[in-house]
C-alpha cells in the first residue's frame, strides 16, 4: 500500500509539473500568434489551447503516467478538460453563491479541488 501511494504521490507531482509546463506553452503561443504575429486574439487564444492541450497529452502520457500515448487514449483525453471545467464553474458557483465566497477568490479555491479530481480522472483515462 505504502508502495501505492508513493507511485501516486510521484505522479501528482509530474501532474502538477505539466500542469505548470502546459499553461507556459499555451501563453508563448497566445502571445507569438496575437503579439507578434498579430493573429485575432481569439484564434490566437484557441490555436494556443490547441497546442498546449496536444503538448500535455503527450506529457502526461509519457512523463506523468508513463504510458504509451494512442489515438484512443488522445480521443478521449478531451474529457479530462470537460471533467476540469464543469467541476471548476460548479465550485466557483457554490463558493460564490451559496458561501458568499468573494468572485476574486473563488476560482482560486477551486483549484484544490479540481486539480485532484482531474488528476484522478486523467489517470483513468490514460491508463487504460
């Protein structure tokens, strides 16, 4: 058991680190295609996503999980970030209504959570 949640703990970690890796990829090319290039931000924004998005299936299949990537594993990767966003906006909701929360720091808080969960969900995913 102790074995376990070693192995999960190191995974966690990995999960944060690629976290951290993905949000800079997505923001140099926000800021490549809108700053330098002077692409509409929007298409910047979602080009940006795209290629974080594809970057972190490759990192967390083979550095976090330690899995072999698939096309099966990459199809069905988009859940985790439907998972991601649909837990996010119900915390900060929550937070925000029901715990009179300030709007500033819910999403903040929420991110103890979602982290986790996404985690947990990215593993089942991948791991497959």
């Amino acid at each position: 058991m102790e074995k376990v949640m070693k192995q999960t703990n190191r995974e966690f970690i990995r999960f944060i680190v690629v976290g951290i890796i993905n949000t800079f990829h997505y923001y140099v090319s926000y800021l490549l295609l809108h700053g330098i290039f002077g692409i509409n931000y929007m298409v910047a924004h979602i080009a940006g996503f795209l290629i974080s998005f594809v970057i972190s299936f490759y990192l967390n299949s083979l550095f976090t999980f330690k899995v072999k990537p698939t096309l099966v594993k990459f199809l069905q990767f988009p859940v985790t970030q439907l998972f991601n966003i649909t837990v996010s906006s119900l915390c900060v909701y929550i937070f925000i209504e029901q715990f009179q929360m300030e709007s500033t720091t819910a999403p903040i808080l929420s991110i103890f959570i979602t982290i986790p969960l996404t985690f947990i969900v990215t593993g089942k995913i991948l791991k497959k």
